[in-house]
C-alpha cells in the first residue's frame, strides 16, 4: 500500500501493539509518525532535536530510540543515538558513537563499512547493524546506556547477506532476527531482501522482495507478521507492505 507523502523518505519502522511508528531520513524534519496498518497517519510528535540523518527507529516499553546513524559517504567521524522518554518527549538522553577504526578522511563514499541504518532493542541490548559497503559483511555493535561518549567494537558478524542491511527486528514468535536490506547499482536497480539471522548471528533464511526497490526499515508485529517499509524512488512512491514468513 501506498505511504503518504510526507512519508516519502521513510527511513525506518517499529510495530507497536495497534499501530508503528516511522521517520524520515536526511534532512528532513525531526518527527516521529505514528502510522497505522493501513499506512495512514494518526499521529506527528516533533522533537527538540536535529534530523541530520535518522535511519531507525525502536523502542521498549519506556523508551524511543532513534538512530541518527547515516553514513554513506562515510565523512561522519561521530553518530549519536537518542532515547527519547515515551511519556515525555523533552527527557531526551543522547548517545555520541564512534567506530572503532574509523578515520573519516580515509572513507571512500559508498565502499566503506563504517555505515549503519538498522537497529533493535533486544532485551536489555540497544544493538546497532552495520551497513557494510565495501567487505559486505554486517557487523554488530551494542550501544552502552550508561555512557554519553563511547567508542563501539563489532562483536559478531553476519556473513552471506546478498547485500547491505537497512532495517531489523527481533521475531520473537520464531526467536530470530529478522533483516531486510538490498544490493543497488549506480543505475537505480535495487536486488531487494528479507533475511532470517539466529541470535547467534548465523543466517538461517534470505528471500527475494523482487517488486521492491529501496525497502528500509522491517518490523515484526504482535501476530508475527512481518512490516516492511520502501522509500519513493523515480517512478515509485513510498509504501508499507506486510508477509507471512515461513521459515523453513
């Protein structure tokens, strides 16, 4: 189904229990939509920050976490994470990441691997997915809650995806990640996914979204059906589309 407009640069996706919850990426306004099944928009909360590049969004029970991430041309030396109190949209707690090993000057745009898009809280976990351009391999970095300032490691490592991770959630109907990502060409031609990762990060499942082009963000909601949602590219808007995943 189509997205709104203002959805246009959909960026990342949660599954609440009666609707999800999106944003736009680079740029754009620093909003929060609370959408429902049908795409629709029924709520917009602005909040007191700057979207430099929002990529993903999760949340717990008490907390909104979004990921101001972005870093495809690799020039980005620092990204911050901002949890966000769900019943006060003011008490807002950031957290500055830096890679380890990355040196923005040496970063070739699109062909380096110091790049995410895709996060989940799992647990206690505030777990970050790399979008690794250049060795193609998805690393795994947990971010520390209790420190503003911190330099994250790679702790596990995904191999085998056919392309770079933009979205994940956790099935805990079927107790695995779900990815979803794509590989894309200078010409516009996107070779889209959905993958299934065990939580001990060993790809279990990858499918084929071959209608799609620039899918973002992927969530999985309280029937365990999976959500994922495609940014507007030329000649296609913006849209929200849900499967029945069987794993085999």
């Amino acid at each position: 189904m189509k997205l709104p407009e203002e959805l246009s640069e959909t960026s990342g996706l949660f599954c609440d229990v009666d609707s999800m919850y999106s944003l736009n990426d680079s740029g754009n306004a620093p909003v929060i939509y609370r959408i429902n099944y049908q795409g629709e928009i029924l709520e917009r909360t602005h909040l007191s920050l700057t979207n430099r590049d929002w990529e993903a969004i999760t949340a717990d029970d008490t907390s909104f976490y979004i990921a101001d991430v972005g870093n495809n041309k690799g020039k980005r030396e620092k990204v911050e994470v901002h949890k966000v109190n769900r019943t006060n949209f003011n008490d807002i707690t950031t957290f500055t990441l830096k890679y380890a090993g990355n040196n923005a000057t040496d970063n070739i745009p699109y062909a380096h691997d110091f790049d995410s898009e895709a996060m989940v809280k799992h647990g206690n976990d505030l777990l970050l997915f790399s979008k690794s351009w250049r060795t193609g391999i998805t690393h795994i970095y947990r971010v520390n809650e209790g420190e503003a300032e911190q330099t994250i490691h790679p702790f596990a490592s995904i191999e085998g995806l056919p392309g770079v991770v933009t979205g994940v959630d956790f099935d805990r109907y079927q107790d695995r990640f779900v990815v979803t990502g794509y590989k894309s060409d200078p010409f516009g031609n996107f070779a889209t996914f959905i993958a299934q990762v065990s939580k001990e990060y060993e790809l279990l499942n990858i499918w084929p979204l071959k209608e799609y082009k620039q899918v973002e963000g992927v969530c999985v909601d309280t029937n365990g059906t999976y959500w994922f949602s495609e940014e507007a590219t030329e000649g296609r808007n913006a849209s929200l589309s849900s499967a029945q995943v069987v794993s085999k």
